[in-house]
C-alpha cells in the first residue's frame, strides 16, 4: 500500500510541476484565463496542502515567474504550517534573486493588500531589500512599489531614500545623482535622459518631447528588452540608435521576437535571424552541442499553436526555438514541421494538427531520440498519434533503444495537466527551450513507474544546485 501511495504522491506532484512551468493563468487557445486561474490554485492549494516541502521545492525547478510567487506567497501567508521553516526560507530567498525585481515588488504589493506581515513575511522582504544592488535607481524605476514595500515593513530607508520616498519635492537638493535627476526632470528637459526609459518617457511626455528626439536621445538608457521591443516602432520612424543586439538575446524570447515580424521582413533578414538563433542555440546547449545522437523532431505549427491575445504565438515560438537547440544538441537532426515546410524561420500557425502522420516519418529516419513539441491536440485524425505511439513501444521498440518524450507548452485548464498523447510516452511541460534538457530528464519521471524516494532525490538534487547558484 505504501509503494502505491508513494507512486500517486509523485504524479501529484509532476502534475503540479506540469502546470507550474507552463500555465501562468492567462487564457490558451482552447481555455479561457478564468478557467487557467481556477485550475492552477486548486493544483497550488492542493500541493501545499499535502506535500508542502516538495510544493517549495518546486522553486528549484523551472517553474514559470507567475507560479514562483504564487508558491512565495502562499508559502509566506501559512509561515506557521511550515515544518522546516530554514529550508524553505532559504528557497524563497534564493528565487527572489532570480526573479526579475519587477516581479518581486508586484509580490510584495500582493502581500501587502492581503495583510500578510508576519516576521518571516518582514525578514524575507527586508532581506531582499538590503541586497538590491542599486536602491536609489529602484526607488525612482518602481517608486510606488518601493515605498509600498518599506511601509508594509516598517522600515525606515537610509541616506535620502527615505525623504524622496515620502516627501520627494521637500527633501530636495539631493546628492545621489539619479534622485537629483528625477527633481530636475520635472523642469529640465536634460535630465529626462539621466532617467530609466520607463520614467523618463512619463516626463517627455510631460515637456511635449518630440517621439523621434525622445527615441534618439534615451537610446543609451535602454535595458535589452526595451531595446527590443522598441526596434520595430523606431525602424518605422528611422531612429537609428534604438538597434537590438540579437547576439546577446535569450533564445525563446528571440524566436518569440522573429515570428513577430511579417514574412516579408523574416525574408529579408533570413541570415541575420536563424544566425542570430543558432548562436543563442549553441549558448544554451554548451558542453552538451552534438551529444544527442540522431535526433528527430516534430513540431506544432498547426493554427492552434498562435496561442492566444495574451500569449500570442508562445507555443510556436517555443517550437521553434527547440528546433534550433535540437539542432545544436544533435550529432544529426530531422525537423519535422506539421505544415510540411522545410524553412523553420518562415513558420506560421495554419491548418490542422497530423501529428500521428509526421510521428510515422520521424520514426522512419531511425532516430537515438524522438522529441515531440505540440500542445497534444492530435485531431488529423483524431488519436493516431498516440495509437503510433502505442504500437511502436509495445511492439516494435519494447526495450526503448528510440528515446520518445512529447514536450508540450501548452495547460490544459480542464485536465489540470498538459495533454498527453499516450500513456506510453512521457510528457512535460515546457515554457522556454532553454530548460528543454533539464526538462526532458524530468520526463522521464512521468511515465508512471517513479515512486516518491527516486523523486525526492531527485528534487534534493536541484535544490542542492540552485542553491548554489548565483543569481
């Protein structure tokens, strides 16, 4: 009876796992954000409740930002249930690092209006606080949130922090340059540009600083995602300076970034973006580039991989951007897109889902490993992948010699899992492809044979790592 136990106990939590890497409770293509959010806190309520220290070592794993503070927080507001309060403070300070600071001061804020402040509360947001490389430019990026926070934990800012959080236009002349900054914005259209983009554009605004003078001038302050996100909108108004660096960008958010451009555009810079991708592939994939063997995969480009309005094109961008880290994994690779083409830069959401039909000539190539990238929902016709699937494991490939794992970027709300495509084959979900590896690992888990000891080592182990890392 133990041994069964064991082994619902570690589905529940590749269930939970599942979830919290791909579903951040905004609406899919085939669920609404109501039903994404309903699911995802049943599945964090539940965990917590029955296996809370591996609900707070999932902070190890690679769960999403979304579902890391939610788990922060709930951790945090049940501070007395917590059987090894130390270790678990110890995760959530560790991924507080790791979480953009943006994030954090949105958790806090969430804190705050549920009147969540008791001492581990106070001690983990003042830690926090006391570690941020450079408050005062934190003070004037998220001032509100700032202040929010250091009022919720009564705690009294040093130097001139304090006065310009409170009382900003009495405690002026300030000596710290970026405060001053911020005082001589408000008549000084130079200092604008002494100011982060976020904060300086509310102030151009403010002067009628031209759009186009504004772009050229505040270029030198942009972080690497403004940069991005600005480029498309300064190319239209021939801003030069506000020009990406694609060489130093993450390799989903730059996939995320190609399928956002028109054909016509992807086209024209056909080299400088599958170069620029296979670089950031050959990043993620490090020591590890050509050790995968034959490798062949198949890749969702039906319609339903456009996501949705809040998520649009995520899931053909993570396909596309586990193309190119397979690519550089293996020692030879076979895509396989479901439309048919041949050109993965020039991929675009259309058509049905013939998943069992490509499954069928990826197997044919011979492959060491098969990886599958779709959200699972097989509808041409409806089920031959997973009765492929089936027939190759019991059948043709009983001893496993073809490494089969279906990695899916898509919640299925209903389900409160990602839709697998047989039993036979493991699956887990996926949000960005730098975490591929890892993830197929963990993979491996879900076929039904891992009792809770094996996963609990496994889980010691990459909590063992991340902390050890450096944020």
């Amino acid at each position: 009876m133990q041994d069964e136990d064991d082994l619902v106990a570690a589905e529940d939590v590749l269930l939970f796992v599942n979830a919290a890497i791909t579903s951040t409770g905004q609406r899919e293509f085939h669920s609404g954000g109501g039903e994404q959010g309903l699911s995802l806190d049943f599945l964090h309520r539940y965990l917590m409740g029955n296996y809370r220290d591996l609900y707070a070592a999932a902070l190890a794993l690679d769960v999403n930002d979304h579902n890391a503070a939610l788990i922060i927080r709930n951790l945090l507001r049940t501070s007395r249930e917590a059987a090894d309060p130390r270790a678990e403070g110890r995760l959530i300070a560790r991924r507080l690092e790791a979480l953009p600071p943006q994030r954090v001061y949105r958790l806090f804020r969430e804190l705050r209006r549920a009147k969540v402040n008791n001492r581990r509360t106070r001690a983990v947001m003042r830690d926090w606080l006391a570690g941020r490389p450079d408050p005062a430019f934190e003070a004037v990026k998220y001032r509100g949130a700032f202040k929010s926070a250091v009022r919720h934990i009564h705690l009294a800012p040093q130097g001139e922090l304090g006065p310009f959080l409170f009382d900003p236009h009495r405690g002026g002349p300030y000596a710290t340059p970026i405060l001053s900054a911020w005082m001589r914005a408000h008549y000084e259209q130079s200092a604008i540009y002494e100011l982060p983009y976020t904060v300086a554009e509310g102030f151009a605004a403010k002067h009628g600083v031209g759009r186009d003078a504004f772009l050229e001038r505040i270029a030198p302050r942009l972080t690497r995602l403004e940069r991005l996100r600005l480029q498309e909108s300064a190319r239209g108004r021939d801003v030069k300076s506000v020009k990406a660096d694609l060489s130093t960008m993450p390799l989903t958010r730059l996939a995320s970034y190609a399928l956002s451009l028109d054909l016509n555009e992807r086209a024209r810079r056909h080299d400088e973006l599958a170069g620029a991708l296979r670089a950031a592939a050959r990043r993620c994939a490090g020591g590890l580039a050509g050790s995968w063997g034959a490798v062949a995969a198949v890749l969702d480009d039906s319609f339903s991989a456009s996501g949705s309005a809040q998520k649009r094109r995520r899931p053909l961008a993570v396909a596309l951007a586990c193309h190119y880290l397979l690519e550089a994994l293996a020692s030879r690779y076979t895509p396989l897109w479901l439309s048919g083409r041949k050109d993965a830069l020039m991929v675009r959401p259309y058509g049905a889902t013939p998943l069992g039909e490509r499954v069928l000539d990826a197997l044919e190539t011979g492959p060491d490993r098969l990886v599958i990238v779709s959200d699972g929902w097989d509808n041409s016709p409806p089920g031959l992948a997973g009765e492929v699937l089936r027939v190759w494991r019991t059948r043709l490939d009983p001893a496993g010699a073809c490494a089969v794992v279906h990695l899916n970027p898509v919640y299925d709300a209903a389900d409160f899992d990602v839709r697998r495509l047989s039993p036979t084959v493991p699956t887990a979900g996926i949000r960005d492809a730098e975490n591929l590896v890892a993830l197929v690992e963990l993979a491996g888990f879900a076929e039904g044979r891992t009792d809770l000891p094996e996963l609990r080592a496994h889980l010691a182990r990459r909590v063992s790592d991340f902390l050890k890392e450096k944020a």
